[in-house]
C-alpha cells in the first residue's frame, strides 16, 4: 500500500488523558488497573477505568447522543489537540472530504442497562428518553463524531469485537486509495458496561488479579476502556519524523466462537498480509506490540504465530497490562502506543507480567528500555476468529 501520514494521534485510558500522561505511564512501567468498583459490578477482577467520564457534557446540539461512550469519545477528541487537527483539515478538503472509521465492541449499551432499570413496572417499556439508535447502536459513535465535527462525508463502524478499532485503518486507507477522501479519523472507542463485564466473566476470561500477559501464571483479562483517534492523510505532507501507517493485513480464519486457531493460523495470516502490504520482512520489524490478553489459550496461539514468523529476535510485549484490554478500543490504543515507541525510540514492557513462560520463545520485554525503532507492528485479534495487524514506521 501507499504510506499513509497519522498528521495527528491521541489516547485516553485509565493511563491518562493524552499523549502526554500515556507516555510517562509507559516509561515508567505503571499500570491503570485498579479494583472493579464500576457501577453496581460484584466481580472478582481488576479494570481499566477512566475517570471523570461521567462528568463529561456533551453539547446540547448532541444532547441525543449522551452516553458513557460518546461522552468518553468527547473527551478523547479534546485531548492533545486532535479536535483542532481535524477542524483544519476539513478547513482544508471541505467537510464532505474528510471520512470516519471508528470500531467499538459494545459501544453504549451501558445506557440499555441502566434503561431497563427504568421499565414501566406494568407494561415493561423502555422509559421515553432512551433512545437506541444515538446511544446503543454501535454506529453512534461514527455519527456522534461526524456530527460532532459537522461533517458530510463517509461514516462507518467497525464491530468485529478486539480488532475493530484496528480494521478501520485498513478501511480508511481503502478509502483514500479510492480518491473519495482525502483525510480520515480513525480509531475507537470503548467503555465499561455490565453486560462486557459479567459477559467476560461467564466465560471464565477475567483474571482475579490485574491481568499478566505472556507470564505462565496468567489466567485472563482486566477489562478496560479508552477512546483513540488518529487522522490519517497522504503522505506527501509527512516531515522527517513523521509517523506513517505502512500496511494492513486482515485475516479470518472462523476457528472458533471466542477461542483462537490454536497454531495461531490467522494471526500469522494477519501479520504476512501487513508484511506483504507494506513490502517489508519480518527482519525490518524493530518491536511488535502483541494483542497479548493474558489468557492462556490466546497468548500462546499468537506466540506460536509470531515465533514462527519473526523468531525470537524480534522485541515484543504487550500493553494491556498497563491498560487493560480495552476492547473495541484495543486496537487505536496499541496503534497510539506503537507511535510513541516510533516517535520516542521505547520498547515499551509489560506491567504485571513477571515470570515468563517458557513455552513461548519470544524476545518478550519486561520492563521498557530506550532502543532505535523505526518500524513497529500491532497485532489485534478478535472473537470468531477476525485478526488485524497493522504496520506503523517513521518517516526518513
């Protein structure tokens, strides 16, 4: 594919609000994760929370779109200057030349929850003010943002469950190879809900203590949640420096409902197709951030997949540990954090993780240390086998 110029990056999880507060947490190898104190939740587990979501207002032009997730979209459009990015870049192609891709797993169904609570005793109704379509609907988060923004052009969401947030890279980049935009938000968002958290628990993936990717003590997730957006444009604007998507691969290999290819046959897929898409070998790639849940059957699959691909050589960890997995969200987070260890040369560590196991032979990081990266890749794998894998460099 064509390199692609992110002209503008942000993140906020329960790291922080920002690049800023991302990279220092990174550096210093903290973890957000903290006791499940969300909402009514009687869980066991540890969770990535944002604070202050609920004390965010949204316009009242989009009062109809006043959800836990769009009111964690707002606040992550505002951090390091993103909204004003965008806003020139519309000044720039016109409002109907500039897209929107964002994923999301269950975007705001938490305000389903708390409408149930709210039923008519006699008839079971949903109260009047609930409204699905700008609140659950997983397209609300698209079209609150290019409300938000006032925009005309293209909109979509991506829901294919941990890899939504990163596919739509690849749907934007589709876009603007096409020539019907010229620039695209990209990213995701996803917020805490009962439904994922007893969802998650059901299943026996939510770990009791904060989540240990890649150690063989691991025994599952912390749910997090976190908005991250990029903008995306054609790279002959990019400076020396600049941080460029260099190539997408998808892959799908339907294994199973929730459990991955044991052999890790998609992810591989993933990972060769970015390789291919961006003309690079495996030798080129300087760290990968794994999509690293902390569950037992999903770590080693993906070891085996990038053992087999890139060998032990290649620097590797992942970042939930820090974060949490956020979900939707995972994959725009993991691809901010990749453009932080491009922009700042970090390996980034592995918050939580300390003993290793030693059935998976990767160059796994542990702790964050300072390197030269100039190529990183970011895996995300989803439910029902959908896997993503994006390649991000730095511009010469």
């Amino acid at each position: 594919m064509t390199p692609l110029l992110l002209s503008s990056y942000t993140a906020t999880t329960c790291l922080g609000h920002g690049l800023d507060a991302t990279l220092a947490a990174l550096r210093d190898g903290r973890s957000g994760l903290q006791p499940c104190h969300f909402e009514t939740v009687e869980l066991a587990t540890w969770i990535g929370e944002v604070p202050a979501v609920d004390g965010e207002k949204l316009p009242k032009s989009l009062a109809r779109y006043d959800c836990r997730n769009n009111r964690l979209a707002q606040l992550g459009l505002q951090a390091d200057g993103f909204a004003e990015r965008v806003r020139a870049a519309v000044a720039r192609y016109g409002k109907s030349r500039v897209g929107v891709f964002l994923g999301t797993s269950t975007a705001g169904i938490l305000q389903t929850e708390l409408a149930y609570r709210r039923r008519d005793p006699a008839s079971g109704a949903l109260p009047d003010d609930f409204i699905y379509r700008t609140t659950h609907n997983s397209f609300s988060l698209a079209e609150f943002t290019r409300d938000y923004f006032g925009l005309e052009g293209p909109a979509m969401a991506v829901s294919t469950a941990c890899s939504s947030s990163a596919k739509v890279f690849a749907a934007a980049a589709r876009q603007l190879a096409l020539g019907s935009i010229d620039a695209a938000i990209v990213g995701g968002v996803d917020t805490l809900c009962l439904t994922t958290l007893y969802g998650f628990a059901s299943l026996q993936l939510t770990s009791s203590q904060p989540c240990r990717p890649y150690d063989e003590s691991r025994d599952g997730i912390s749910v997090g949640e976190g908005a991250a957006f990029a903008l995306l444009e054609r790279a002959e604007q990019a400076t020396r420096g600049s941080i460029l998507l260099l190539g997408t691969g998808e892959s799908s290999d339907a294994y199973h409902m929730s459990s991955p290819h044991p052999e890790g046959l998609g992810a591989r897929m993933a990972m060769q197709a970015a390789l291919n898409s961006a003309g690079l070998n495996a030798a080129d790639i300087d760290y990968i951030n794994l999509h690293g849940t902390a569950t037992p059957a999903n770590d080693a699959a993906e070891g085996k997949a990038v053992s087999a691909l890139f060998g032990q050589q290649v620097p590797a960890s992942s970042t939930k540990g820090a974060t949490g997995h956020t979900l939707g969200a995972a994959g725009a987070v993991e691809a901010v954090v990749c453009a932080l260890a491009l922009s700042h040369d970090l390996l980034p560590g592995s918050p939580g993780t300390s003993t290793l196991d030693p059935a998976i032979p990767l160059a796994y990081q542990l702790s964050s240390r300072p390197a030269p990266v100039r190529r990183a890749l970011s895996n995300s794998f989803g439910f029902g086998g959908s896997n993503c894998s994006l390649i991000f460099g730095v511009a010469p």
